[in-house]
C-alpha cells in the first residue's frame, strides 16, 4: 500500500508533502499544516488512533487484496488516521522572484549537500537485506509507520537486542505462506507456510563488513524444543523434532520465528540478535518501490511453475515478475533449491546497489514508497516493533561499504541416506569453519584480516618459513577446552596432519582464557606450521626468549575458544566456500 491510500488518495503525491524549510536549507516532511515538523507526531492524542484492523475492515478494496496477517501473539500496531495534507507549498515564498532567501553565510552547494547528506541518514539501513533500509528511510512517518509494523515475540531465544558495540547478527526469514493478492500460485496450498528462504546476516563489530549466509530449506538437522508465546499469552514447549528439513522450524506444529531462531542457534553455534519475516509481497512492493531490480541472465529462462518466461540479456523486472525471478529453480542449473539460493543472492545484490543509488537516495517520491513498502511486508521481533528502533538498528548496518558485503551458502553434501536425492546434509569440515569464521566476526572479504594485520605487530610471527609435519614437536595441554580435547587433537595431528612428535599432556596446570602455543626463538618454523594446521590466529602465538635445548617440544594449551580438532580458532584465512561480494553484477546461469 502506498503513501496516498492511507489518506485522501485523491489529493496530493506523497512526495509532495516535502517542503524546502528556508531556515535550513533543507528538504523536510510535513505531515500537519498546523504544528511543526518536530511536535506532530508527539502531540496526537492516543485516542485519535485506530487499529489496522478496523481500518481494513471498513475498506472493501483493501480487504479484497488480502486478508489481514493472523498469528500466535501477533502484534499489529494501531496507526495513526491519515494526516492532513496541505496544498503542494511554493517555493516562492515571500520573494516575488522565485527564489527562497539565502541565509547569509550559506553558500547553496552546501544546502546539497546537507540534503543528500540526510538522505544517507534515512537510508542508512540500506542492509537487513533491504528491510531495515525501508525503515530507516521514512522514520520521519514515526506514528503513521508504526501502524504498519507487525510483530511477534523472540520467545528469549536471542541475545535481547543489538547492540553498538558488538557484531549484530539478525535472522532474515522468507515464508511461502500464501498471503497477498495474487500469491495462491506459490507455496504449499492451505500451509501454515516454512522457512522457505533464509539468511544469516552477520554486520560485524566495526561495522566495515558483513556476511550473509544462506540456509538451504532442504538441510536436515534437528529442531529444538521451543518455547513458544500463545495467543493467549501463555507459553507452550512445541517439541523438537530430530533429523527433519530445515524449513519445518517455521510454521508446523506452531512454530514461530522464535523457533528458527534457536534451530539456527543450535545449527551454527551463533545466537541472532533479531528476526525479520516477510511474504511473498515484500518482493513485489520493493521491488517496485525502487523503480525495478536489474537483472542478468546468461541463457534463456522458460519456467511453467513460476510462470518466469525470460530471454538471455538484461531486464529490469519488478511486482510480480520479480518475485518470479526469486522463485524459479526448474529452469535454472540443476533445477535445485541451492541453484535457486543463487538466483535469490543475485536479486538482493542488485536490490541493494539500486537502493545505494542516487537516483533512489534523492528521490522522496522513492523514499516514501520503500517506507511503506517495507514496514507493510515485515514481520519483526517485538524488540524492534518500533520504527525508532528500526532506525537506530538500520543506521549500524548502514555504516559498511557494499563492497564488503559477502555473500555465501552453508556448504552441504547431498543426503547420503536417500537413493532420490531429495535433501541435503552439512558438509561437517566446510561449514564448521564458516560458522566459525562468522562467530570470530572473520570477514569472508579479507578485510578484517588485512587491517589487523597492518595494524598488529603479533601478525609479523605467522610470516617466515615453516618446517614439515613430521618435523613438529609438540605437547597438548587441556586448559579449558571440551573434555578430551587434547587426546582428540593429538589423534587429529598424528593420524591425519602427520604431526608424529606430539604427545598428550592432560589438564594442563591452570586454565587458560584462550588457546596459546608457546614456543623457542629456533622452534618458530614449527610454530607457524602448526598455526596453518590448527588455524591459530597470530595471538595465540607466545615466543620466547631462549632457544629450546635438544628434543624439547613446544606447548599448545587448548582453551575455551578451541570447539573441536580440525575447526580453525579463528577461521581459516581464505574462505572454505564460494562467496561473492554483493557490489559485483552476477548472471544467473
């Protein structure tokens, strides 16, 4: 629903309720003739506002273009009445010439910009893979988006909200329920709906990088019980169900997002901060909000299911060709959900470039669309119900360069338990160094590693010649890692990496807050040698002063951080999948 229908849909474009303030030189929303910008939104009384469902109930056409979002303990906002809107304003005001009064001391290419400055700022949520974007985008519409919002509880199945001085990680979740005019060609007919299509997203702690990690519906892995908020405000423990498609934490048996929350929880090690659910139509309606998404295609695309029907080439699609485009997968590589996670990253890039655009930055009449377009189509944890604390979460994950936004997929086998190939498994050595690799805020981009490096003289110990397998002596020590680590990792060393002269020591004196291998001046060969093999970061690294004396080994002491012999501390330097930087143009195959 756009900006007009919520009022008097007859009377004035959205974007001309942007006026130019001669105080400031800028561009500023008016909502209300009457009171300034800054106080009309606190000064409406409680009383003036009306539920969405009422509101929808007394307008036929807007119930005929889908029924309201039910569900366990689902929180819909009430919304401000329509605002008045006054006549578009002139920008002639009180100079017969045209032209607004210049303050004195003001040169005009600073008011430019200052406005494109702003522009950035309401933006500046350009990730939450293109939600949270939506959000801090119109924020200035404070009451009237509010009643936009739909939310549900996160059950406490998360860290209780983001925070500033740490990496964010928020679950993004796209169900095939069918609601919304138009949809009952796609997803399972009369279906609670699944977690059709799932991300990761990881913003991390200094926020010049993210990583978003797609999910595969098809991965078989156990669901945990789940507490779960009833409409009534009760709470009831759904029960975990053991080897079972990934997408089922969504949707059966009652299930919220709350659930898939603690399933990925349990999956990659890492707790989310928040959840984001949308529909079908959140594709449709940003889609078009932008002016249309571009796309690439290296051969024709001919799909009956999706009803996508496209030639090789360029095309700028949108609504509900769009949502098309996500959804194919028969007529693109093996026809599979992984060849469709393709097609999906390939859309959020481009979705993404086009909303950093400056044609989409300084056009208010976009920027009203992606507001109600995005809080229409989300569903949010109740931690973040509220379009202030859209904006404040949209402006962290605003703050990194797209270039340094990756994206990649669990890496998976096909089911070796299945003659028909049907579901996939975790391909266990690959997908435990990406999840680590995510849980150490590891950029997949390199960036991280390269300004630590810089930066970090310790970085200067892993750099030097290494010394052979065979030829690493080494004694480990258990100082606060999994019971058995150190007899784990000497069977990993001797039996697959060849590290022979290694012995196990037990408990070691005292623990220790973090794996360390300590080591001679003469031993340094061997030290970086078994930092590549265990994917020690360089502070892990502890040299000493003297050089070791005969067969003397050196100390490895396997701390809290250590989960599990052949899983990198901090991940490895290069990523274990493919990966591809959301700046880049990518064409579906």
């Amino acid at each position: 629903m756009d900006a007009q229908s919520r009022g008097r849909a007859d009377e004035i474009d959205p974007a001309d309720q942007w006026v130019l303030n001669p105080q400031t030189g800028n561009y500023e929303l008016r909502l209300d003739q009457s009171v300034p910008q800054s106080t009309a939104s606190s000064n409406q009384a409680p009383g003036a506002r009306r539920s969405r469902r009422s509101a929808e109930a007394a307008d036929p056409s807007e119930a005929a273009n889908g029924a309201p979002r039910s569900g366990a303990a689902t929180r819909r906002r009430t919304a401000a009445p329509a605002p008045e809107v006054p006549p578009q304003r002139s920008r002639r005001a009180g100079n017969a010439s045209g032209r607004v009064p210049q303050q004195a001391g003001r040169r005009k290419r600073k008011q430019a910009a200052s406005r494109k400055k702003k522009a950035l700022l309401w933006t500046g949520g350009t990730l939450a893979l293109v939600m949270v974007t939506t959000a801090a985008a119109g924020y200035l519409y404070y009451e009237h988006l509010n009643g936009n919002i739909t939310s549900l509880p996160d059950d406490n199945a998360g860290t209780g909200g983001f925070s500033k001085d740490r990496a964010i990680n928020i679950l993004l979740i796209g169900t095939d329920k069918r609601t919304g005019a138009g949809n009952g060609s796609y997803g399972d007919k009369n279906s609670p709906g699944h977690a059709d299509t799932t991300l990761l997203l990881h913003v991390s702690k200094d926020r010049t990088n993210a990583t978003a990690v797609s999910i595969p519906r098809d991965l078989i892995t156990d669901i945990p019980d789940c507490p779960t908020t009833q409409e009534d405000g009760s709470t009831k423990v759904i029960p975990g169900t053991e080897g079972t498609r990934f997408n089922e934490s969504l949707g059966q048996s009652g299930r919220t997002p709350s659930c898939t929350m603690r399933t990925v929880k349990e999956l990659t090690g890492i707790t989310m901060d928040h959840f984001m659910v949308a529909d079908f139509n959140a594709v449709k309606t940003l889609s078009s909000a932008v002016g249309g998404v571009p796309i690439c295609l290296e051969k024709d695309i001919k799909d009956d299911k999706s009803k996508l029907d496209l030639p090789a080439g360029d095309h700028t699609l949108e609504g509900e060709e769009a949502l098309a485009f996500v959804r194919t997968r028969h007529a693109v590589g093996f026809g599979g959900d992984l060849d469709r996670i393709k097609i999906q990253q390939q859309f959020l890039s481009s979705l993404m470039r086009k909303l950093k655009s400056n044609d989409t930055l300084t056009s208010p009449t976009k920027l009203v669309k992606l507001a109600e377009a995005g809080t229409e189509a989300l569903t949010v944890d109740s931690r973040i119900d509220d379009m202030m604390k859209l904006r404040d979460l949209g402006l962290e994950l605003g703050k990194f360069d797209m270039k340094n936004l990756t994206f990649a997929t669990v890496p998976v086998l096909d089911n070796p338990a299945e003659k028909v190939k049907a579901t996939v498994v975790l391909d266990t050595p690959k997908s435990d160094a990406l999840f680590s690799m995510v849980k150490n805020d590891v950029s997949l981009t390199e960036v991280e590693q390269k300004k630590k490096a810089a930066k970090d003289e310790q970085a200067e110990l892993l750099k030097g010649t290494r010394a052979e397998a065979a030829d690493v002596r080494v004694d480990v020590f258990n100082g606060g890692g999994p019971s058995g680590a150190a007899q784990k990792t000497l069977g990993w060393l001797q039996n697959t990496e060849g590290v022979l002269k290694s012995s196990n020591k037990g408990n070691a004196p005292a623990d220790v807050t973090r794996t360390t291998l300590e080591y001679a001046p003469n031993q340094a060969d061997q030290a970086r040698k078994l930092a590549d093999l265990m994917g020690l970061p360089a502070a892990a690294l502890k040299p000493g002063t003297e050089d070791a004396q005969g067969l003397e080994a050196m100390t490895l002491t396997l701390g809290p951080d250590f989960k599990d012999a052949g899983v990198p501390i901090t991940g490895p330097a290069k990523a274990p999948v493919d990966a591809v930087q959301a700046d880049k143009k990518m064409c579906a195959k």
